[in-house]
C-alpha cells in the first residue's frame, strides 16, 4: 500500500490517478481532505497522527507542502516555511517506526537558489535564497539521514510545475494578455525558463515506486524556448494584442527590494531573483535510473495553463458550481494550504 500526502494538492491528485491506472493501491492524506471520498485527514505537524497514517503501509510519498501561494505572513516567512521540515521530519520518522520500506520526497529546484550558468546537475551544491528554498533543503536532509537498508529514500526536484487548477505567478500574465495589455518581462528575454508538467512529475514518480530507485533527481522539461518566444507563443495562441516589453534587470529587481522590505512585493525574492537568469535543470540522472521522459514541451503547458484559466473564468461568470480562477503555483502542495499540509522547475 502507498500513501500519499498532499493528495488533494496538484501533484498528489494526478498521482492519485496514476497509480490507480497503473493498478498500484494506494491510500490519499490532506489537511484539505474534508468532503473528498477516499482520502484521509491529518495535520502532519502532529507526530501522532504521522504514525497513525502509516500503519500496513509499504511506501510514502510526501508531496505536502506549504508554499508561496499559501497565506504566507507578511512577517516572520522564516517560520511559516520552517513547518515543511518539520512536518517532513515528522513523516519520515514515523516511516522508520513502522517499517515503511520506501519514502519518496518531493522537493523543489529552489534548494539550488541562483544557477551557475549552466543546465543544473544532482551534484551542484544547494545555495538556497528564500525561506522556502531552505525549508525545502532542509527536509532533504531529514530524508537522507533516515535513509538506510530498511528504508530506501528518493528525492525528486521537479522545475516549476503547471498543472489544470494552478496558475499562481501565472495569473497575472493571463489577466494582462487576455486584456491585451503590454507582457513585462526581466531583461531581453533570451533566457529559458523551464517548467515542467504535473502529469510528467506523476509518471517520475510512479517508476521511482515500480524500481524503488534511490537517489536524487531532477524533472524538468526538454529544450525549453527562450521566455520572448514562449510569451510571444502564447499572445499568438491567443489572439492577443498584447506587446511584450523588456524591463531593465537590475532597477526593476531593486525595486523589488525595495517592495520586499515593506512587504509589498508581488513576487518573493526566491521568485524575482532568478526572474532574467538562465534556470534550466539537467534531466539526464532521472531519465537514465527511472526510464523517464518528459512528454509536454513548455509552450503546450503554458497553452493548456491559459485554457484552463479561461474555462475557470467561463465557469464562473454563468454559475456553473466552480469555485473560479485556478489557484495559485509553485511546487508540490494542495490548493489552500494556509492549514498545513496542503509546490519548481
């Protein structure tokens, strides 16, 4: 039996589903989990109920997180993010206690922080530089140092992940290009910004389970265009009349600073200071000890991301139950996680 945390979130829904395809059992948790069949909640900053989840359970899956589209305090973001480790620390030591015999962790490419260049590898040192990005690492440790030869860990860090009900840094841009309005973008716009779909994140980590493969690994997309092509992609696709208009890096990360020090910014320091860099993963590890390959090329993810946007909208001008616009992106983590469990590449 596999269990599953965040399993209302992005990644732990399509999992859910992929494993049932794949005829593999498996058993959902969330702190969201109130109203959804088959899935279990639990609050898993509490030691106690980690352990209740994983009685006659052979492998874990952790994708619960907090993240930046969670309500995150103005103040004190170090603490508020400091609840992944602990809430990982708690999963894999109740793991440990029940003979769990694998633990999949799914981490994030912000434990990296700035890139050096070139396509990122397994054995680039982590530089975190937000809260986030540390808490992120921080769990990788309490995974590794359980690891042993009753329990075998995987960590995976996906790009950023883009999924049907997520959009967070997203929403805005579509706002702007189905208005027409001018795209900002950091810089010239000749850097690539990879991303990476949910449904290739699912299938990296149904082979880690089929291979019980240790180790850690990148996902993230093939040959992801530069982010002028791929913002002028989707203004086409889209029939919008929106101009895309280069922003100086530097004054406009400054003034970013400047919003970050009074706690106005739109986007976490984590976010904008990678915003005009080349942030490409190298996949070759995962694909080499899983068999994995990423199917969906960055512009049909941006694509299916802006249709999913607009059939919310639809959705919701004529009353049809929805509950709106997608929420919000990041690596890994239910829709709402203000709660706890409920997210990069």
């Amino acid at each position: 039996m596999i269990l599953v945390t965040g399993a209302s979130g992005l990644v732990g829904r399509e999992l859910m589903k992929q494993l049932a395809d794949a005829g593999m059992s498996a058993r959902g948790t969330d702190i969201l989990a109130a109203g959804s069949p088959g899935l279990q909640k639990a609050d898993l900053l509490d030691p106690a109920a980690c352990r209740r989840l994983c009685g006659g359970i052979d492998s874990i899956v952790h994708t619960a997180a907090l993240q930046h589209h969670s309500e995150v305090p103005r103040w004190g973001r170090e603490a508020f993010f400091n609840k992944n480790a602990e809430m990982t620390r708690h999963m894999v030591e109740a793991a440990r206690a029940a003979a769990v015999r694998h633990f999949v962790f799914v981490s994030s490419d912000m434990v990296y922080g700035l890139p050096p260049g070139r396509p990122i590898t397994e054995q680039d040192e982590p530089r975190p530089i937000g809260p986030y990005g540390a808490s992120k690492l921080a769990s990788e440790r309490a995974c590794l140092g359980a690891r042993g030869p009753a329990l075998a860990v995987t960590i995976l860090r996906p790009r950023l992940i883009i999924g049907p009900g997520r959009l967070g840094v997203l929403q805005k841009l579509f706002d702007r290009v189905r208005a027409g309005k001018t795209v900002p973008i950091f810089g010239r716009g000749d850097h690539r910004y990879q991303m990476v779909a949910v449904s290739d994140v699912a299938a990296a980590i149904v082979l880690a389970l089929s291979k019980r493969r240790e180790g850690v690994f990148n996902l993230g997309s093939d040959n992801p265009p530069p982010v002028r092509k791929l913002m002028a992609d989707l203004c086409r696709r889209a029939g919008s009349h929106s101009c895309i208009v280069s922003l100086p890096a530097v004054p406009a990360k400054l003034a970013l600073n400047l919003l970050h020090g009074v706690r106005l910014a739109p986007l976490a320091p984590e976010q904008y200071r990678i915003a005009d860099v080349d942030y490409v993963l190298d996949t070759s590890a995962a694909r080499r000890a899983l068999g994995w390959q990423p199917r969906l090329a960055d512009s049909d993810m941006m694509w299916s991301a802006y249709e999913t946007y607009l059939a919310a909208d639809r959705a919701r001008c004529f009353g049809t139950g929805e509950s709106g616009r997608p929420d919000a992106a990041g690596p890994n983590a239910s829709p709402a996680v203000s709660a706890r469990v409920s997210t990069p590449g």
